[in-house]
C-alpha cells in the first residue's frame, strides 16, 4: 500500500474528534480523496399550525405567514387560541359530525364518549394519536399543529419567491408567539435571510431582552402588539404584567430596528381615552415608533376555542364601528405618528 494511504489511515484511526474516520477499503491507489467534511448539526424542528399564503397584512407586500404554537399570553379576546398552547391538539366540529362512530370503534385509547348517537373528545384521556382524524371521511376532527423541520418550512416558503420578489413581500412568522419557540424561529429567521427574503415577526414583547436581541439581525420588521397601559388591567386581561413588555419596545425601536406597533381596539377594555393617550405618551417620548396599526377587534376565535374544548373568555364585546376607529386613528395622527386602521 502507498504510503500516502497509510498516513490516512492512521490519522483516521487516532483522530479523537469523531467526525474525521476515513473509509479506506474502496480506495485504490489512483484514486483522489474528497476533502472530508463535518457531519451537518440536525434540522431544528418546531410545531406549525398553519402556514397561509398570498396575505396582504403583516408587512409590506405579498406574504406568507407561519404561525406557531406556544403563547406565555392568555388575551381574553385571542382570535388566535389553537396557538396558545405548545402541543398539538384535538379540534372537533360538532356540526360536521355525520355520527358514523368509526372514531369511538377506532380510538386506541377509548378517548371518544358515545352520548345517544352524538360522539365527542374525551379529552382527559386523548393522546392526541390522529386515530380518529384519519377515520373522519366528514373532516369533523383535525390535528392542530404539526411538527416541521427547518427544511420542511422553507420548502413551503420558498414555493412563493416569485410573489415576494414581484411585490416587496416576504415572510412572517406569528402566531401564538413565535418567540416562544426561539431556536426553530431564529433558524427559519436566518434560512430566510440566505435567500434574500424580507423578515417580518409579529410578537407580543413578553420575553427576556436577549431573545429579542438574538433574532434582530435576521428580522427586517416587527410588529409589536400594544394593548393596555394599565399594569393592573393588563395583567387582568393577559395573564402576564406590561412592564417587561413595554421596556422590550422602548430598547428594540432605540436600537435601530424596524418597529411598528400594533394595537387590538377593543371597546370598553382599551379603547377609552385615558388608554389612548397613555400609548401615545409612552411611543412618543420612550420610543422611536412612527407607525400604529389599529386592529378591529372580531369574535373569530370563539368558535376555534369551542372546537378545541377550551373554555372560552372572550368577552361579548362590540365589533367597533368604522367612526370610532378613524377617531382613534386620528388621535394618533395628531400626536404625531402615522396611524392606520387595519394592517
């Protein structure tokens, strides 16, 4: 053997690092020896449970948004509450329900009750398996999130390149809070910049500093929910208190990130004046924010929560009316920022 294949040999055999072992016993001695690589670090994976495409709201241009499960927020009002909890779940449609039973013969774990010729989720014993789903020909049971590797994602993404470049769009990354599930957004985040995509992530603030410091440089806008100024009715309303919220947004917008804030007009909870001129006084003189996105509040996510067999906290709330809202938006205007209903 030469002595070339030799010395390969027996580094390959001593080195201690793990990844430089050299197959020998294919290799002749005319041969040229590909340079050796690490093994790649294995895709980082999270819990999706929506990817929607073609959006004109959340940033600029055409978008596709995905969303993630896991929320640290508990709004009374979420339109979004398939996205508060980090594990998939089990959301069932009564009304297409065709009564067949196939689920209650089907379910390994004898997680359906038969009442009279209605069939529901026991859900305290439901290990969320899929059973049921794939028996349901009416698509009255569904899985809410599924597990997606960084890779998977960016296929998906990576399908509507062309509508972005066209349109100035992009991707954004919402849910629940993306935030909470930081390794798989920050690796989809950094994917995205690769390929020259635009950034947006929708969060809510209530986090540690360093996380949203760690995603800035891959993240070309923020959209960053304001609700209530009041601690007290804050917490009351969330789950969680504003203060680290609020000095989050005053940090990001000073350290020279795109930043626009986006506020849910809720009637009788934060629309009243006193709140709107505490946000105002706060993005003014603390911030660096220029633009306000008024969102009308709907009862979407009443209908997703009873699905879900979560026990709803929406408020019977008013949809606000269009004269309402220009008057907000006009406040805003007046105290200097750009304000506009809806994006």
């Amino acid at each position: 053997m030469p002595q070339i294949f030799s010395d390969l040999i027996t580094f390959g055999t001593t080195c201690s690092s793990g990844i430089w072992n050299l197959d020998t016993s294919n290799i002749s001695a005319n041969q040229s020896v590909s340079p050796w690589k690490p093994a790649r670090p294995p895709d980082a994976i999270g819990i999706v449970f929506d990817i929607m495409r073609y959006c004109v709201h959340d940033g600029p241009g055409i978008r596709t948004a995905v969303f993630l499960k896991g929320c640290p927020l508990h709004c009374s009002w979420c339109h979004n509450p398939e996205g508060q909890s980090n594990g998939i779940e089990l959301s069932f449609r009564e009304d297409r329900c065709v009564r067949c039973g196939d689920c209650f013969d089907l379910c390994p774990n004898g997680a359906v009750v038969k009442e009279g010729d209605r069939y529901r989720p026991a859900r305290e014993t439901c290990m969320v398996c899929g059973t049921c789903v794939d028996s349901c020909y009416a698509e009255a049971r569904e899985l809410v999130g599924r597990e997606m590797s960084v890779g998977e994602v960016m296929n998906e993404i990576l399908k509507d390149l062309a509508f972005f470049d066209q349109s100035g769009g992009g991707v954004t990354f919402t849910g629940g809070e993306p935030l909470f599930q930081i390794e798989f957004v920050d690796a989809l985040l950094r994917a995205c910049k690769r390929h020259g995509i635009h950034t947006a992530v929708e969060t809510s603030g209530f986090c540690n500093w360093a996380t949203l410091e760690r995603i800035s440089a891959a993240t070309d806008l923020f959209l960053y929910d304001i609700k209530i100024m009041d601690d007290e009715a804050h917490r009351r309303f969330t789950g969680v208190g504003n203060g680290q919220i609020l000095d989050n947004l005053a940090r990001l917008s000073l350290s020279g990130n795109d930043v626009v804030v986006r506020m849910p007009v809720l009637p009788g909870i934060n629309d009243h004046e006193a709140n709107l001129r505490a946000i105002l006084e706060f993005l003014t003189k603390r911030t660096s924010v220029q633009d306000i996105h008024l969102l009308p509040f709907h009862r979407i996510g009443k209908d997703k929560s009873t699905r879900l067999g979560h026990q709803s906290t929406m408020p019977d709330l008013p949809v606000p009316e269009a004269e309402h809202l220009n008057a907000i938006s006009t406040l805003f205007k007046q105290g200097g920022l750009r304000a506009m209903i809806g994006g």
